[in-house]
C-alpha cells in the first residue's frame, strides 16, 4: 500500500462482512457498514456546511461511536478528539484555539463542552447511535456557507491534538491524512497484523496512541477492534474471555494493574487467544515485561511513539527477531538518529537528543513558528528526549530534555500547572516539577512560597487546582518553600527538583 494514503482508502482493506468495530451490548458492524457510515457522515456534514479545512471538535465516551466517528468524520474534515474529562476552562481553550467550526457530543449530553462551545458560538453536532456498534447519525444546525466538499485529500489536515509544552499555551500538532495513514500502516507492519486478528482497545480515544496504534492500525489491516468503554481492571479479564483477542495495546500503569489481578483470572488467562501484547507512551520496566510474558505466553512489544510521529517511531520486533528488554526497539516507520551536543550525528553508543523523520511525522505545529525554529533543523523533527543508539540500531531512551511530566503516559505541562497556582490569592511563586513515582513512573508535585502574611495548606492548594484542571495535572504532593533554587540566570529550576527536596 502507498505512503500516500488517506482515511477513507484506508478503509477499503477490510471485506464487506468483516467485523470492523464490536462493543458490548451492539451488534458488529462490517467494514462495509462502516465505510457506508464514513461516506454518509461526509455527505452529512457537506449538506451542513462543514467541508474540507474546516475544524470538527469531537467530545464523546470510548467506546465504538467514538472510533467510528473518528474514522468517518476525518474522512471529510479536520479532527480533534478532546478529553471529556475536560473543565469548563480548559474546553474553551481548546475550543478557542482550535477555531472549531463544529463540535460533537452524545445525543442528550448537557455538559461543559456544549456550554462552552455556545458561548463562543460554535454550532452544536448531537451524535444518535444506532443498533450496530458504530452506527451512528448527526443532528444539528446548517450553516449557510460555501464548502469545499468531498473527501479529505492526502494533503489535508485530518486529525489536531494539543501537546503540552514546557511553557504554559500547549502547541496544536496538525497530522495530515498522509501522516496518519502511514503511521497506521507502520504500526501494521510492525505486528504483521492480518484480518483474522482482533485488537481489545482499553485506550482513551482523545489520545494517539488509542486513535492509530489501535484503532487505524487494526483497520488498514482489514481487522476488527473490540470498542470497551475504556480501561477497567475489573472488566479486563472477562472481555478477554468473552471476544477472546489476539492482542491488546495499552501504556504501562495499565499493564501493572492487570498482572495484579491476574491470579483472581487464571482459568481466563490459560485460555488467552493473545499473539501479542504491545506498550507504549511511557517507559515499560524490564521486570513487567518479563511478568507480562510468563503470564500470557505471548511476546511484548514495547514501542516508542509521540503524537507529532502520528505515533510510532520505534518498536521491538516480533519473534524471532530479538527484543530487547528496556530499549524501544528498531525504527520502525520513520528514520531515527541521535545528535551529538556538539552537533553531528552521533555514533553507536553515544547519547545525546533523539531526531527523527518520515512520512508520518507533522509537518510543523500550527500557528507557533518559535516552536517550529526549536523542533525542526534540516528536515529532522527534535523529540526532546535523551537517548542512545546501540550497534544493532535499537534506541534507548535515557531521559528527557524536556521538562514535561510523563505521569504513566499522560504529558503534563508544568507551566499550566504553575498558572493555575499563582492565580490562588496566598502564592506567591509556584514551580511545578515530576516527582518519582513506583507505578506511574512519574507524579506531579509543586514547590510554593506563600505571599507574606498569607495563609494556606496543601488540601486548599490542591482543591483550588482540582477546581480548575483534570484530575490527572493536579499535583499529589505540594511543598511550602521560603525561596524557590534558581539557576544562574535566576530561573525557577524543575530539573532535579524532586531530589533537591527529598522527594
């Protein structure tokens, strides 16, 4: 298949009564189902006035009418899947910097997305399933407007997500339908995925690695995915038992949760279908590989992806290729090398910043040419992470030379943190750095100094920030410091922070 694909071709893999999206409680729909799902949702959204280049903002659960309508409405338009767990603030940031022409929610849905989207007048899209898992019709206003209609074209935009950076606005990472179809195609080809296998997504949809490693992936493959409502430690065992898969992708908090409940599952687990289990979006200790391993008798594959990659970069091969426990593998889609302080490549062995180019890699963020002057030199995206190249050519990432919080797969930017912090009345300075963490890998944690004569303990903090971010930016640990450390050019330091205070 041709690096210069798009969504909708993608999509012609699978036969016609091939399973493509199954979820409890629905009946399956086929690949023929699914790419009639995707042409009417194109002729849907046309007939409203909402064509190619313009923004679609989708808020919905996971589960299969996310995945389809992921699928269908990037074959017409631009995507941006968000968080559902979003505040009211963060969704009209979102909303607002993406300049949505249109957002999507769950028929009867009366939560923050709908209100914020009213406030800035941006029209309103009710999702109505139908009885195949997927199915789905759009109810909402037309807009009088010209259109550029048809199906999204190789060059055009199909999918937007934010990425937090080290400072405090999040850059918008713009992934054409080329990138994304070769991305899906990488991640393919790595798992020598065919139509008989079966993904169980437990991903969250907002998130790369759910949208490509799973569901793409699985779908230029002509397979099927099994759509779960997200990750459930309780529930994991019995979807394996039920849709017996052949493999699952998931980060690596997740994989931990499942080797504890493993010994309360093992008649479950002694009839597991898996060919393969595959992590990502965080560092996989050795120690749970090798558990995963024994526990299921199928390899793990752990890879390494980032959403301006479209996702995969890197991969430990299948059998009987050699996997190599903590080192994310052989590029795997796109070309990677590592640059020397002093600049040049360097050679095998020799750390330094990990770059990366291919097919699947963004093109630039959008509307942030500070940001693209630092991550682009010569045609070689800069990832910000530390790592080495072995004389076999697999990567080892060895630190981060970004000061982006990676708390078990999900990016925090400290700096937003900061903000929300230092608009509490009593703080006068807020510094927000990771802090080890056993399972997560990394934790969010805050340094404060208190305004003179000011007042306020860690439970008020922490519910102030909880009032105004997802659960998952909220710091778990806040210290009360008289004087922040300062570099030499008096810059709060998060590097090494954690350390300097004991944590």
């Amino acid at each position: 298949m041709s690096q210069s694909e798009t969504i909708r071709r993608l999509l012609d893999a699978g036969g016609d009564d091939a399973a493509a999206l199954i979820a409890p409680d629905r009946d399956p729909l086929s690949f023929g189902a699914l790419r009639a799902q995707a042409d009417a949702t194109v002729a849907a959204l046309n007939g409203c006035g909402i064509g190619r280049g313009d923004t679609v903002a989708i808020v919905l659960p996971n589960g299969p009418d996310m995945a389809s309508a992921f699928v269908s409405i990037a074959c017409a338009v631009t995507t941006a899947p968000l968080n559902p767990a979003y505040r009211a603030e963060e969704l009209d940031f979102y909303l607002g910097d993406l300049d949505a022409r249109a957002l999507v929610v769950a028929a009867g849905a009366d939560g923050p997305a709908r209100h914020a989207a009213a406030e800035r007048g941006i029209a309103v899209y009710e999702l109505y399933p139908g009885e195949e898992a997927g199915r789905f019709t759009l109810q909402g206003p037309k807009q009088a407007r010209e259109v550029r209609g048809g199906s999204a074209e190789v060059g055009d935009i199909g999918l937007i997500l934010h990425t937090s950076g080290t400072t405090s606005r999040p850059k918008m990472v713009p992934l054409s339908q080329a990138n994304l179809a070769a991305s899906a195609q990488n991640i393919r080809e790595t798992l020598a995925l065919v139509p008989e296998d079966l993904c169980l997504n437990v991903m969250p949809l907002f998130h790369i690695h759910g949208l490509i490693a799973a569901v793409l992936s699985s779908l230029v493959a002509g397979a099927g995915i099994v759509c779960t409502p997200g990750f459930n430690a309780l529930r994991f065992f019995a979807w394996l038992g039920e849709y017996k898969p052949t493999w699952y992708t998931a980060v690596p908090t997740m994989h931990q949760t499942i080797l504890a409940r493993a010994a309360r599952n093992t008649e479950i687990v002694a009839r597991n279908n898996l060919r393969l289990v595959r992590s990502s979006s965080a560092s996989l200790p050795a120690q749970v590989m090798g558990e995963l391993e024994t526990l299921f008798g199928a390899p793990v594959i752990e890879a390494y992806g980032m959403t301006e990659a479209a996702h995969q970069m890197t991969s430990n091969p299948l059998p009987p290729a050699v996997r190599k426990p903590g080192s994310v593998g052989l590029p795997a889609g796109s070309e990677v090398r590592v640059l020397k302080p002093e600049g040049g490549f360097a050679e095998p062995g020799v750390t330094g910043e990990i770059v990366i180019c291919g097919p699947n890699v963004t093109a630039g963020y959008l509307a942030n040419p500070e940001a693209n002057a630092g991550a682009f030199m010569d045609g070689w995206f800069r990832t910000g992470d530390q790592g080495m190249l072995d004389a076999d050519g697999y990567l080892t990432i060895t630190g981060r030379l970004k000061e982006i919080i990676n708390r078990g797969g999900e990016k925090v930017s400290p700096s937003e943190i900061d903000d929300v912090l230092m608009d509490h009345e009593a703080v006068a300075q807020a510094v927000t750095f990771a802090m080890p963490h056993g399972k997560l890998g990394e934790e969010v944690a805050a340094a404060v100094v208190l305004r003179d004569g000011a007042d306020a303990d860690e439970r008020t903090l922490r519910d102030f920030a909880a009032s105004r971010l997802t659960d998952f930016k909220v710091p778990r640990k806040i210290v009360f410091l008289d004087e922040i450390p300062k570099g030499a050019t008096g810059k709060l330091q998060r590097i090494g922070l954690a350390e300097k205070l004991g944590l």
